[in-house]
C-alpha cells in the first residue's frame, strides 16, 4: 500500500524517515563543512575543525553592543505588534496567548533583513555550506520566562527533509542571542557529533502537522534509545553567553533545551540558510508543502 | 467573614499567607544560624558565613563512593516496588505512572533510615538549627529523563506553616545527589539570599490539596513580581556535582527546577528536619492537617 504511494523524491530518498515502523540511525551522506580550509577562510582551522566534529560553533560577542540594542528595540516592537496580530506568521505558547514565535523576519521587517544579510556572518555561512545560499526559514523565538516550555529533541533536518523536502545535509541554522543566556534560564542544548548520524522516525506526519508541531512537537521525535546512544557518545553542550553571542548549528545537530521558569526571558533571532544546490523538493512525506512563511518556495 | 474563622494559632501568625488578597513580601522574623561559631563546630566559619547569607551549603562529595553505590542500589529497589504499589507514600508524574516521589524513607526503609541519622550530617544539621532536630518528612525523588517536569519556584516553609502548622523557621533541607548532576538536567536552582524575605502567598488552599500539590503546584505560588525582585537582588545559584555531594538549605529561600529532557535521571534523596523547639501545630490555615507521610505529628 505504502508502496503504491511512494512519488518519485521517495524513491530517491536517501534519508528515509516517518515511513517505517521501525527505528533507524544511518550515517549521514554529506559532508559536513563544504569548502577546504585556507587561511583566507572566514574561521579559523581550529573553529572549521570545531564545527565539523562537533556540528556547531559558538561565537561570542559577534555583534556589537550597539547593533544588539537596535535588534532588542524592533524585536521588543514585533512582539508588541503581534500580541494584536492574528496573522499566520505568529505563533503562540501553549496554554495561553504569550507569543512564542514571529517568522518571516526577514521579509516582514527591514532591520531583521539587513541582519539576515550581514557580510561577517555570510563569510562564515558561505564557507560552511560552499559558496551561495537563501534564508529556508526564519524566525524570532521569544521564551518568555516563568512559563517557557521546552523544545523536545530534534534533529531540523528530520523536518525540513520530510516536511518541506530538503535533499540534503547542507543547511545551517545561525541563533543571534538578544538577550544574555545562562545555563538556567532554558538554553540551546545540542549533543555533539549527532550531526553525523540520522535518527529515523516512527509514523506517519499528519496533514497541517505545522500547525501543532510548532506549538508541541509529536512527530519527527527521535525516541528515547537513539537519544541514550547519542548523548553517551557525544555529551550535551549547552553554548551560552552575552546577548549578542552566536551559535552556528548544522541542521542535522540533535538539539532541544529545558523549559524555563526563571524570570529572565531568553530572545533568539533564528535565520536558517540553506545552499543554493540543495533547494527544497516536493516533500518525502509526499504531502503538502508547509507554508511559504515556514519554508520558502518562492523564486527558488 | 475570615476573622470569625480566624483560630488561636492565627492570631499568632507571624508570616501570615494565603489570607489576603494582597501579595507582601515581608522580612525573616528568625535566625538563619541557630548556633555560635566556634572552632570546634561541624562546619567552617567560611562555610558557616556562607550559609547565613546565602541560605544554601554545597558540600561536594560528602558521601563516599560505596556510601552512595548502597544508596543508589536501594533507591532503585524502591523505585521498582513503587511501579505496581498503590499506596500514599508514592506520587506519580503528571500524565504518566511514573514514580516521581516515594515519601517516609526513613520509616519504612533501614538503609535510608542509616542515612538520616548519618553522624556528620547531623552534627551540621545540629550546628545551623541550634541543637535536636527531628525528620518532619523526608522522600526520594526521582527525576527522570526525558520527560521531568519543572518544580515551579516556591518557599518550603509558606507551605510547612501554612498546610503543616510550622511555626517558625528553624528548618532545613537536606537534599543527597544520588547520581550526578549537571546544570543541563533540571538541577535544584536557589535563589541566594531569599531566605531572609517572606513572600506572603494570594489566596486560600482547597482540602486535600496536598494531593495535587505534590503533582503540580497551585496555591502557595509566588507572583512573577516578587520573584523577578529577588532574583534581581540575589541571582540564581545552581549547586551541581558528583553524586554523593549534598545541598543544605534553608527552610525559607525560594527554590525551583526546570524540566529535564535530557536522557539523564537525577535521583535525590530530600530529608527535612526541624528543631524540637519548633514542632509542628495546627495548621494555620485552619485546615486539617497534611497525612503523617508529608508531615510527621506522631509521636511529638
């Protein structure tokens, strides 16, 4: 029955997942760092190294204060603004009405694209995922303090494969702190080196699952012996620092963080760049596409 | 209406919560350290110090390593009768059957018993509350991987004086680390110095609410305003180590935990005592008293 269904991307799918019952870890297919290192490269051998071992790179005070300020304002503005919105790009908490998530940044406010497009950032970018990309998605996350709930474990990839059709492992994700992280207050947990292996999941993604994933993940979660396995080879990182602090990750990097009860609220810039020889397909869950404002089709 | 109800103990209220409407922060009416420095004392006059002002002793490897292997050995034991026991002395996690806490350790069990009446352990105990303490209630908590809930912030003793009938703060926490702990899977978290202010709590508590309470916390919770000043006075300290380091702390500071996603369980052993000059009452909400395995009254 399955079989009957399957569209051609399936056929070709080398990163299977949502289709059988059973579990599955594979070694990753791609490279994880695309361009050779030379000492014109936007990083340092070591942090190149760093990032391909590990699947991530922390960098702290990449932004200046002042830049840090003018993004706290207009995320501040946003988040005001949304709490009025009823538009599709706003996503809220659990339970109550706080916002959780404004995406599209880049298309929806001058600042966050002039951000999205800095010439520090893009070096590195560029470097990592060899030569051009386009933003895949992006998005403030504001976790609120008191109520912020986690984000269970997940690999992006897992999502972006199946959901939106990403051939392969050549995106990032790029988390600009706009406020100072501490180990309590709810912070990116990643497990390096997962980045390496494929958790394959269990079950079929519903229809519009979008609209409840972003909310409370249910599918696309790795269960909890994959998870053992990886955190007893890799460990768990927790990169925090100063507002204005960056983290780079690898869209295959297990991730996930703890919620957060403290009074100190955690803003995130998210931009997701993916290269221009990876554009998403059809998705491999051979469903409709997600919104535009979740994973961009347009003028691909 | 509520001052014909009010009882004797009422009137003798001196952290008066969960009465008004109005939230109050109110200063300690108590001692911190019960005992004069000396140089014989159990503890360091640095450690001593340290404990009156922050309201919190870390002690790091304080039990060693076969101590804790026998510990851990029975915990589990525990934990697997508790799976297929119904009775009081075990709560379940929210949404799910598995143990989060077994109370009365001390009673029902020989090995935890030995614990609670370890000789160092209770020459500090003695040293900070001034001489004989008894166990006003003690349990293990299992925090399990994956899917521990957060403890939301709260001060013991509100809940102590209020539900249990204790009269002053003269008590402690002792809390044994029975694997180790990391500040990525929802370790204790204080806030230092709070101990030395009362945040008086909003409404009243419903019978039974013990039953709940101990599940997910409702009344006796403070608001986002106190907490935000006191963490903004004080900060939030996480004691993280080796299992077999020990955390003292003070009845009154105001403590919590986030979730724990991580594969990692953190199973604790929490034993209260209280000083025989500080022996439970009625409650002061003019309630029934919480049972005997949460609160002991026997034999006072």
């Amino acid at each position: 029955m399955l079989n009957e269904k399957l569209t051609l991307n399936q056929e070709l799918d080398v990163y299977p997942s949502r289709i059988k019952a059973k579990l599955e870890i594979i070694p990753r297919k791609d490279p994880v760092v695309y361009s050779e290192w030379t000492p014109e490269s936007a990083v340092t051998e070591e942090q190149s190294d760093f990032y391909e071992q590990n699947g991530y790179l922390f960098l702290e005070q990449f932004f200046t204060e002042e830049e840090i300020t003018e993004f706290q304002e207009e995320a501040r503005r946003l988040q005001i603004s949304a709490r009025t919105n009823r538009t599709d790009v706003i996503v809220r908490e659990p339970n109550s009405d706080e916002v959780r998530s404004v995406f599209a940044i880049h298309r929806i406010n001058a600042v966050f694209q002039k951000l999205s497009r800095h010439p520090r950032l893009m070096a590195i970018v560029e470097y990592i995922l060899g030569g051009q990309t386009y933003i895949h998605q992006s998005r403030i996350n504001y976790k609120p303090g008191f109520t912020g709930k986690e984000f269970y474990w997940h690999s992006d990839f897992e999502t972006w494969h199946v959901e939106d059709g990403m051939p392969r492992m050549r995106a990032l994700s790029c988390s600009i702190a706009l406020e100072d992280n501490f180990h309590y207050n709810g912070p990116l947990m990643v497990v390096p080196g997962s980045h390496k292996q494929f958790v394959a999941c269990v079950g079929t993604t519903p229809e519009n699952h979008f609209k409840h994933s972003l909310r409370k993940q249910q599918y696309g979660v790795p269960d909890d012996g994959s998870l053992t396995e990886l955190v007893k080879q890799g460990g768990i990182d927790t990169p925090v620092g100063k507002a204005g602090s960056v983290v780079l990750f690898d869209c295959n990097i297990m991730h996930g963080s703890n919620s957060n009860i403290t009074p100190l609220t955690r803003s995130n810039v998210f931009i997701v760049y993916n290269s221009v020889h990876n554009k998403v397909q059809e998705p491999f869950s051979g469903q409709r596409p997600r919104p535009e404002f979740i994973a961009t089709r347009k003028g691909l």
